[in-house]
C-alpha cells in the first residue's frame, strides 16, 4: 500500500468557502465555522455540511432538526475566529443577527444563508455529513464571498491553532 503524506498538509491547499452553521433547540442558539459545504442537488434543494462530532453545536443540530449556514464575506474573518475557536462560549453576544423560518439564527453580517431542515446525519470518516433541504435562501449583500485559508485563518499558523485548541472541521 502506499504511504499517504501528513492529509491536513494536503487538505489545507484546497481552497474552500467561510461559513457559520447555527442552530437553535428550546430557543438556545448555537453555531460554529465549517468549511466543509457542498451543493448537494438543485431539484430538491440540498446542501450537506461536514462537522466534527465533538462540536457541540452538531449535537444541537440533531436535536432540533434544523441550521442554517450562513455564508461570510470577506470581511468576516473575526467573526469566523470568534464561533471557531470559542467553544461554549456565548458566540451570538454582540453577533446580530435574525430567527430564520427554521428556527436558527441568519447573521446578519452574512453574504448569504441557506436556513434548512434536517434530512439526516451521516458519520464519514472522522466527521459527520449533515444533510440538509434547504427551506429559505437568500443573498443579503452583493459582497465577494470568503474563501478559506488557514495561513491566514490561523493568525500565526500552526502554533496559533495549538494555542487556541482549534481543530479543522
């Protein structure tokens, strides 16, 4: 068999969007940054996003049958930092943002949001698939979207994600 090389390596060349998946369950909002979404079907309406299963914000996705991803702008990498790396922590504090149809918090710093219902969950690999029909969607502002980049992301690299415990995903 081959020997794959270090995959975060490899993975972090690939060039992604800039994202908050929120939820909301029994009215308390949750979210964190994902990078990990895919366009899944135009007829229905589908999108999946990839989350880690220790992000406690997937556990309130399960629960409350719904998210939402809001997609930043360039500008929204403070934003994307705060829901990334502060675990537990009151995220949505100073954060406005709307109550989508669903349910889940819509940013309001968001270019645009696709605000979903829960078809399923699936475990991948070290992460898990998250599913979702989208029910309302729209684009908030004309901004270029954010494209991912952990050189930047990662205010000194490497050592700046270890510490701040981030993890990818």
């Amino acid at each position: 068999m081959t020997q794959l090389p270090d995959m975060t390596k490899v993975f972090d060349t690939m060039r992604s969007g800039l994202a908050i998946v929120t939820t909301a369950y029994r009215r308390k909002p949750a979210g964190c940054t994902a990078t990990w979404i895919s366009r899944v079907s135009f007829e229905p309406p589908l999108v999946a996003v990839f989350l880690s299963p220790q992000r406690g914000t997937l556990d309130m996705i399960r629960k409350g049958k719904r998210f939402a991803i809001n997609i930043l702008g360039e500008d929204g990498l403070e934003l994307a930092r705060k829901f990334g790396f502060h675990s537990g922590a009151d995220k949505f504090s100073e954060v406005p943002y709307v109550t989508g149809q669903s349910g889940s918090p819509i940013l309001r710093a968001a270019v645009s949001f696709l605000d979903c219902r829960l078809e399923g969950i699936n475990p991948l690999g070290d992460h898990e698939m998250v599913l979702g029909l989208v029910q309302h969607a729209a684009v908030q502002r004309p901004d270029a979207p954010a494209v991912y980049d952990p050189a930047t992301f990662f205010i000194e690299g490497e050592q700046a994600a270890e510490a701040n415990g981030a993890v990818h995903g």
